[in-house]
C-alpha cells in the first residue's frame, strides 16, 4: 500500500491511498483512491475527482470555524441592536423631563383678558404676574381714499404720465403710458409695481361712473398716503392728493393710532399690537372697551401638561425596558438584554430618582410622585389623578415646581442621569464601543478564515493534481504489462518418460 499524507495550516490531514482490491475489500483511511485491474484508465485518464475532494475537505475544515463566528457575530449584532434601542427610548424619554428639569420651566406664564371681544393677550416669561386695568379708547387703522368719478366703467382715457404714490415715508413711481392710461390700467399699474410698500388699488362702479379705491395696509396716524404727479404735466392731475390738495379724494378711513390706557396709564400705538406697553406682554386689540382686565399668572395648566407628558413617555420607557431586559414566559423568550449589568444600573438610578423623598421643596405635604397624584402600577408604569394634581399646583404651584425642578428634584435628578448615560464617555457609549470593537474583531476573524481556506484549498488542489498524475501513471504502467505478460509463450512441461 502506498501513502500520500498533506497537512494545512487548518489541522486538516487528509490521507489517499491505493490498494489493490481482493474479494470486495479495500483497507486505508481518509479519502481511498483504488487503481483496479482491467483497462479503465489505461489511457492515463484522471484518476481523482480533484475538484469535488478538495471542496469537501476545506468544507469539513471551514464549517465548525464559520459557524461559531456566525453564532458570535449575531449575539454581538443582536447587543448592539438592543443597545441602540435604550439608547433611543432613553433619549425619547429625556425630551419630556427637560421641560420640568428646571426652575425657569415653571416660569411659563399666561395672560388672560376679561373681555377677549376687546382684546386678547399673551406673556412670556419676562413678565410679571398682577392684575392690570385696561381700557382701549380707539383702534390704530390704515388710510383708504376714495378718487371722484370718471366716466365710463374703467376703460376710458384718463391720461398719462408718473405718479409718485407714497404712504408714510415710503413710496414709488408708476408710469402710465397709451397703454394702460386707462383707470382699470393705472389700477393694476400700481399693484404690480416695484417698492409698493401696501397700497392697493381697486377700481369701483357707481352710478357716477368709476371710482378709484386706493387702501393702505400700513395702519397708524403717519401712514398717510400721498399722490402727486412728477412729470411736469397734468394728464394724471385728477389722480393726485395730499397736504393742500384734498379735493379728488374723499377719506373712507383716517389713518389713525391706537390710543389705550394699562392700570390708567395712557399709551398709544401705529398697530393693534402692542408689544411695548407691558413688559413681557403682547396685547392685540379688537375693539375698544372701557372696563376691561388682563391677568398675568403662571400656567398650571402648561405645568399640567408637561407632568402628563412626562408620566406617559415614562410609561413607554417602561415597556421598552420591560421588552429589553425582561422574559416573556408565554413565548419562553428572554429580552436581548436581560441580566445585562448596564440596563440593571439604569433601572435601579430612575427607580431611586422616582421614589426618593424631595426635601427641598419648601412643603411637608409635597414632597413625593404620590403626594401630587401620582402613583405606581403592579406593571411599574404610573397613574396620574389628574384632580389631585391639579390642586396641587393651584394650592401650592412653587413645591410642585421643586419637587421637579429643585436641587434633588426628580425632573432636574432623571436629566443629569440619562445625560450622563447618553454622553460619549458614558456607560452606553463605553458599552457600545466594546460592541463594536467585538464584531471588528469577528469581521477580523472571518477575512482570516476566509483567506486560510482559501490557501488550504490552493495547497489540496496542488498535491492531489500531482497524485492523480501519479496515480494515472500507474495505471498505464499496469495496462502494459497485464498486456505484456499476456503476449509471453506458454511453457510447455517435458513428458515423464
């Protein structure tokens, strides 16, 4: 028997032998290659499936290896996964603790008139709380004029030239030609010409004739609109007006200030509002009053809000760490993070910030979830009573405040943890890095197989050519002399005498 043994750098020894075969059987170990007597091969014909062994020897070498790599890669890839979902409900779930992480949150004020037919209001947090006195005496407006009538119904001459239109201190040119010296031809003139600053122009029937409606958008006593004509001539003439020429217009409306009083102190406005009479107020005026009321009060109602934001995306935090890192018996199915030491830490922080006792917030009554309605259900989400909170904020709005926003608050508490959580050099970041260095590592790992198999594989094809070569030969050598020894004379044996 004649042995050919190949080694890789995988441990892989595979073992051909040839043999001759006597009654059926056929001894050696590893892949077995038989040269038999007869006449196949004598040709020199191959003698090994080169291809088809060599595959299934890198396949026996290759398998094992790759399917732990594969085992660990989709461990790593289900960690990270899990891990990008804390990090994301954690962050869902930071955006409603900021609104109740600090004092200036609470500050969110509101401003409300006793009369919102008259005018209404809004405060931002500069101003100040109280009870103001507000009477509006008159409303600011915008000029409109009214030309005479010119015969026809807007298509008749009316001449040419340039008017220069301008209301307040802002103005432009129009230029009317035999094209559009029309009264519908100079209307449109002026709305579609550049630098208009708010004037419209309209062009009315009466039974007169045609009319010429010019309307300013610009509210205030100074925004007053004039015409005059700048070419010299006087085609346009009957178009013109301002100081010392009234006569071709008549005054629909008056261009007009605002004139009101706040806690009997008189103001006046160019607009209807009024940005700079109360400090961190805005009014809009609609029409005037006399006895009128504006509050300025903070916002339990905002406040309200927010706390039943917080409550609800808590509540879905809950249910996405419950999926992470619980077990679901009704599927025998443990959460992609269950035991992990990150997510454990994380749980046991916010329940010690939820549940703490607050001290600091200047009440002995507030001082907990639970003392403002607040209560936690056997599933670990919470419950608002939206009629204990409520009384909460209106009988005691400044410890409902601290019991969030305060040194130790819960609000102010939950947010320096989930920030230092989600920072870079946090706990999830350091996490994550690990992860990622884990399936480098496993890439790393799957290149270097790749590239051994492929080496193996280049080595086996090698050596079992070279020994199918041999082994054809050898064939050839049997089939020459099986016919050799046929072609002998037979030795005929002496009679005995």
């Amino acid at each position: 028997m004649t042995t050919s043994s190949i080694s890789a750098t995988t441990g892989v020894t595979p073992t051909t032998s040839t043999a001759q075969t006597s009654g059926g059987a056929t001894s050696g170990s590893g892949p077995v290659v038989s040269i038999a007597n007869g006449t196949a091969g004598a040709a020199g014909g191959s003698v090994i499936n080169v291809s088809e062994l060599v595959s299934e020897l890198v396949s026996a070498a290759q398998a094992p290896q790759e399917a732990l790599i594969a085992s660990q890669t989709e461990s790593v890839t289900t960690e990270i996964s899990a891990l990008g979902q804390l990090q994301s409900a954690l962050s869902t779930f930071q955006s409603s603790v900021t609104p109740l992480a600090t004092a200036s949150a609470f500050g969110t004020l509101s401003a409300q008139s006793s009369d919102q037919t008259a005018f209404t209001a809004n405060a931002s947090s500069s101003a100040s709380t109280g009870t103001y006195s507000v009477s509006v005496s008159q409303l600011a407006q915008a000029e409109q004029l009214l030309s005479g009538a010119f015969t026809g119904d807007g298509t008749s001459e009316v001449g040419t030239g340039t008017l220069a239109i301008a209301v307040g201190g802002t103005g432009f040119n129009v230029t009317i030609g035999s094209g559009n010296d029309t009264l519908n031809g100079i209307a449109q003139a002026i709305n579609t010409a550049s630098g208009n600053p708010g004037i419209t122009a309209t062009v009315l029937q009466g039974v007169g004739g045609a009319h010429l409606l010019l309307s300013s958008s610009l509210t205030g006593a100074a925004n007053t609109i004039t015409v005059t004509e700048t070419d010299g001539g006087g085609g346009l003439s009957a178009l013109t007006y301002g100081t010392g020429n009234t006569s071709h217009y008549q005054v629909e409306t008056a261009a007009q200030d605002a004139n009101f009083s706040i806690a009997g102190v008189a103001g006046t406005s160019s607009s209807n509002t009024v940005t700079d009479a109360l400090s961190g107020v805005t009014l809009d005026l609609l029409a005037t009053t006399s006895g009128a009321t504006l509050s300025v009060a903070t916002d339990a109602s905002a406040t309200q809000s927010n706390i039943d934001s917080f409550v609800g995306a808590y509540n879905t935090l809950v249910q996405t760490l419950n999926q992470l890192g619980g077990f679901d018996a009704s599927t025998d199915t443990a959460g992609p993070m269950m035991g992990n030491g990150l997510l454990l830490n994380i749980q046991s922080q916010m329940s010690e910030a939820l549940y703490n006792l607050v001290d600091d917030t200047g009440s002995a009554d507030i001082n907990s979830l639970a003392s403002i309605g607040i209560t936690t259900n056997s599933d670990g989400t919470l419950s608002v009573n939206d009629s204990t909170l409520s009384n909460a904020l209106a009988t005691n709005f400044g410890a409902v405040s601290a019991l969030f926003s305060g040194t130790g608050g819960i609000a102010s508490t939950l947010n320096s943890q989930i920030t230092a959580a989600l920072g870079s050099s946090g706990p999830i970041g350091d996490e994550s890095q690990s992860l990622t260095n884990q399936e480098n590592a496993l890439t790393t790992q799957s290149n270097t197989l790749n590239a051994q198999m492929t080496a193996l594989t280049a080595s086996l094809t090698q050596q079992y050519s070279a020994l199918n070569t041999l082994l054809s030969s050898l064939q050839s050598t049997s089939a020459y002399l099986t016919e050799a020894f046929a072609t002998l004379p037979t030795v005929q044996g002496q009679p005995n005498a």
